[in-house]
C-alpha cells in the first residue's frame, strides 16, 4: 500500500518494531539513548521522550486499573485526564504522558510494593 | 548595584500573572510586556504553544511544514513571537497553577511551590475534549482527537497505524488530514453529525470564510486519497480484547458497520478548564449554544475584580480568536488598572472576536454534541472512567434521590466525578444524565464543583502546600 510520505518520516532504519505496541512512530528524537525499565524489562528510549511515548512504543498499556485490574493507555494525551498514571520507582508517581525519560528510570504498571 | 536597584524597584512595579502559554496566553503576555508592568507567565507545559501550537519536543525530527501545511506560518510566527517574549517577561515553564484563593494564585513545580500576588490575574487555561462516553471508550488505544494530534506534535508518534477518526468537532478533519500527511493510514471519518445540519449552520460559519475554507479543503484532501468518511452515524461501541479492534457505528436505516483498527481518535469538541476561574470566586453561566459551562464574562475577558479570562478557557473559540482575546483582555487589565493604554485598534479586535464568536455557534451545529446519547447508552457502560462508575450506577443514585438529585450529590452517592480528573471527563455526561431525568431540570446549577488543587501534586509537595 502505498503511503504518501512515508518516506520523510521513516523512523530509524533496522528499529525493531513491537508488534503488541499501539503507537507508532513516525519521526526520531536527534538526543542520547537512555535506559529504562518497565515491570523489570529493560526499554530503550530516548531524551525528550515522554513516558508514555516510551512505553506504548514498547508495550499496550501503562497500568491497570485499581478496581477492576484491567489495562489502561492513556487517554487524554495531555495532562488532564490522569488515566496514564504510573509508579515512577522509587518513591514517585505521575503522569506518563507529561513525564519525560530519565537514564535508569524504574517504571510499573502497577502500585509498587515499596510506597504507596 | 544592578541587583539592588531592582530589589527596590520590584515591589512598586505592579504584577500581572497570566496562566497558560498558548495564543491567549501569549497574546496578552505580548501587550502587556510593553507597558510598564511586571508580567509573570506560568505554564504547566515545557514550552509555549498550549495544544494549538504545540511544537515537537526538543531533538525530535518533525517536518512540521509539511505536517501543518497551510497551517505553517501562523505557527512559526508564534513561536518566533513567544520565544522572543519568553526571554523578556518572568516565564514559569513546568509549573502547575493549582489554586487561586487569598487574593493569591498557588504555584507548584517538581520540587517547590510559591503563593504568588497579583495586581490582576489573566487566566488563559484553554480546553479539552469534550467526551460522550461509548461502550468500550476505556480500552488502550482509543485516545482523544486532541490527543492524537498533540501526541503527534509533540511525540512524533502516531495513536496506531490504522486509525478511526470519530465523534463530532471540526478537529476530526483535521487530524485525519494530519495522520495522512504523516504517513498513517485512516480507516474512516465518522462523524455523529448529520451533512444537513452542517449546511444548516453555514449562515453563521460565513462569519469567518477563511477558516470555513480551511476545514472544506481538509474534506477535499480527504475526499481526494480515498478516506472513507460517514456523516449521522451513531458511535455504538469501541470493540476489542485488551486493546481497541474496532469501531461499532450505525448510520441511519442501515445495517451496523464494522470497521476494523488498531486505534482511535475521539471526541465530540471541547470544553474548557475553567476551574482556576472558579476557585478564584469568579460566576460560572450555563451556555446554550455551546452547552458548557463557561466564566460569566464581557467581550474583553473581565470575570471578577482583577481577574480575566480569555481564549478557551472561556468561550470555546479556536486559536485565532484565543490570540483576539487575550489581547483584549490584556487591554482592560491596563485601562481598569489606569495604566497608559497600549496603542491598538481594540475596535476591530472586538468586531473580529463577535465574528469567530458568530462562526462557533455555526460550529456547535455543525458538529452537535450528541447529548441523547446519554439517556440512550445501556446501563453498563462506564461513565466515570476514573472510578469504573457505570451509567447504571449513577441511574440508580438519581432514582433514590428523586426530586433532589443535582450533580454533586449523585458524585457523592456514586462516585461519579469523584475521581483523579474532576469530572473532566465524565461531567458532560454526567450533566446530561441528570438533565434528562423526570425532575425540573437546573442547567445553571449541573455542574460539578471544583476543588483544589485542580490536579494531583506530588506527595512530596503536600506538606508544603496546605492553604
């Protein structure tokens, strides 16, 4: 099928593509890689990525849901909605869509056992 | 010696805060920045924009002239405009406003927080997705239409690769067209609209041909690669197992159609972030046209002593009349301050506002928000999606409360709104809801109140911020 300009906005070549993702990206970040984990699994990213970005490139969800544990992706994309939240190990929470990647960031889909 | 001079001159200069650094924000912050005022600019993002001219994080390798197309110019012009202005006025970048109260308004970055005084507070907070909830709308994958569109700018991601681009807002064709030029694949346009009442409102629309002329070429570009796009259709579910699969729609007189995806972009409109507005004591009104809650103000922005709303975070009006506005308000602000006025042709600043004003209310026909939905949406369907409370659920609290029932009390009783979001995104809902109950219905009054802070703080910042 062909995808008119596609071409100008070809991520990098030889990226591996995760077939359970749900975003797609389409353009490259030009900034050092950076090392993360998400549930013990190590994520490459890269700085300027927000957390989200990170992980649905990466995976379908950011958490589960308290009550009926099934998975949520975010929503709002912005900041408001607050459905993205994420445990940022150790010791923080917050939002994956505003949270931008650190080098040896530690992220769960669910409550750590350590706070909260 | 530079230092101490400005020690003592600090607290004669009055100051202006302004809240938000998108067109409204930066419109105001630009007018006020050349009156002999202190202008401190707060924004939640790491970068001026707000979502209209959101710009790619730095190092991302976005070809935004050829995503934005016609679009280009207006937003390199701003950004030329606010990064020259960032530099001269007292810019808070990444930090959340969270309270206004104490003739104060409450500041929290990563790690600090400030009460911060003001001679007069312009409030320009912008918008969000308006939402009718759908079976299925919690499922990963399915975002807002403005999110799929920030996330775009901002990310260089794409919500999926074959995407359905549904509810009821201009925005819809907008966003498809940017998806193709990013080289995504659309499966539909599906809009909740009916093509009659969107020439219904071309009367009004004419107001403001040049931007009616921009969404008509979205619709050519569309029309032109071959996306298929629906008019009248009704949303009837968001289907799949753990992540979105498909969209459910049905048009009428015709056999539901399934159209196959592995995301989707959703959204009936905006609604504004007026809860700053609120908690700084400024009169909320129900508008009718809009059907949203908006500030009570005049044309200029002027919502209570000293404060001043503009842009979205008022009147849903769009990028170029949030930049009218906020320029209008910055103006009052000096006049009510008697400070010198700012050589400007506010004339034909207001005639340009009344006139995007005029093509809005085009719009809200054009794109209606589907309020019957919510009487029509079965019983277990999730209404508040931060706390999984179903319409059922909320139905049943209506029912016991009868004649009394108003919105915060069925949040009470159900828990609906009770939430991390504030009701964000189940408040339109929930309102029509309790409209369309047996009882005599209050729009003025359904609505849910706000409380601060207007977002979670870092548990961190708690202890510093008790009022």
């Amino acid at each position: 099928m062909t995808r008119p300009g596609a071409a100008e906005f070809a991520a990098h070549e030889g990226e591996v593509v995760v077939a359970s993702s749900i975003l797609y990206r389409i353009a490259v970040f030009d900034t050092p890689l950076l090392s993360l984990t998400v549930d013990g699994r190590p994520v490459q990213s890269r700085q300027g990525e927000s957390v989200l970005a990170a992980m649905l490139t990466n995976g379908d969800h950011v958490r589960r849901h308290e009550n009926g544990g099934e998975p949520r992706g975010g929503f709002c994309l912005m900041g408001a909605c607050q459905d993205c939240w994420v445990w940022i190990g150790p010791g923080e929470r917050g939002r994956a869509c505003t949270t931008f990647v650190a080098d040896g960031m530690q992220i769960s889909t669910s409550p750590d056992p350590h706070f909260d | 010696m530079e230092c101490r001079s400005r020690l003592l001159q600090t607290p004669t200069l009055t100051r202006i805060v302004i809240v938000g650094a998108g067109p409204a924000g930066i419109a105001a912050a630009e007018l006020l920045s050349r009156a002999s005022v202190e202008v401190t600019l707060i924004d939640e993002a790491l970068h001026p924009g707000g979502q209209y001219h959101r710009a790619p994080a730095p190092g991302l390798k976005l070809d935004m002239r050829r995503l934005l197309g016609a679009g280009y110019a207006a937003y390199e012009t701003f950004h030329k405009d606010a990064a020259a202005l960032c530099a001269k006025v007292d810019y808070r970048p990444g930090t959340l406003a969270w309270s206004v109260h104490g003739g104060a308004v409450h500041l929290a970055s990563r790690r600090s927080t400030q009460a911060l005084g003001f001679d007069a507070l312009v409030l320009a907070t912008g918008a969000t997705d308006r939402i009718m909830p759908a079976p299925g709308w919690t499922l990963p994958g399915v975002f807002t239409l403005g999110g799929a569109q920030a996330l775009l700018k901002d990310q260089g991601c794409l919500i999926g690769r074959r995407v359905v681009v549904c509810g009821s807002s201009p925005l819809l064709y907008l966003a498809a067209v940017q998806y193709l030029r990013a080289g995504g694949e659309v499966a539909a346009v599906i809009d909740t609209t009916r093509f009659a009442d969107k020439l219904r409102a071309l009367p009004d629309m004419l107001a403001a041909p040049s931007v009616l002329s921009s969404g008509l070429r979205h619709m050519v570009e569309l029309k032109r690669r071959e996306v298929r796009i629906v008019h009248g259709a009704t949303i009837d579910a968001f289907e799949g197992e753990g992540r979105v699969a498909a969209v459910l729609c049905t048009l009428p007189n015709a056999a539901p159609l399934r159209i196959a995806c592995d995301a989707v972009a959703y959204g009936h409109g905006l609604r504004p972030e007026t809860q700053l507005a609120e908690l700084a004591g400024c009169a909320l009104r129900y508008d009718a046209v809009q059907r949203n809650h908006v500030p009570d103000t005049d044309l200029e922005g002027r919502a209570g002593q000293g404060i001043y709303v503009a842009g979205d975070g008022g009147t849903i009006g769009g990028g170029q009349a949030a930049a009218v506005s906020g320029s209008l308000a910055a103006a009052a602000v000096l006049r009510d301050l008697g400070l010198s006025a700012i050589d400007i042709d506010l004339a034909a600043r207001r005639r340009l506002l009344q006139r995007l004003r005029r093509f809005q209310r085009g719009l809200a026909t054009a794109f209606r928000w589907p309020s019957e939905r919510a009487v029509l949406l079965d019983d277990a369907v999730i209404l508040c999606r931060c706390e999984n409370v179903t319409f059922g659920e909320v139905r049943a609290a209506m029912d016991q409360q009868g004649d009394t029932a108003e919105v915060n009390r069925i949040k009470t009783a159900s828990r609906c709104g009770m939430g991390r979001c504030q009701g964000r995104f189940c408040g339109a809902g929930l309102a029509e809801v309790v409209a369309a109950s047996a009882r005599p219905s209050d729009r003025e009054r359904d609505r849910l109140r706000v409380q601060a802070p207007i977002k979670p703080l870092p548990i961190a910042l708690a202890m510093d911020v008790s009022p």
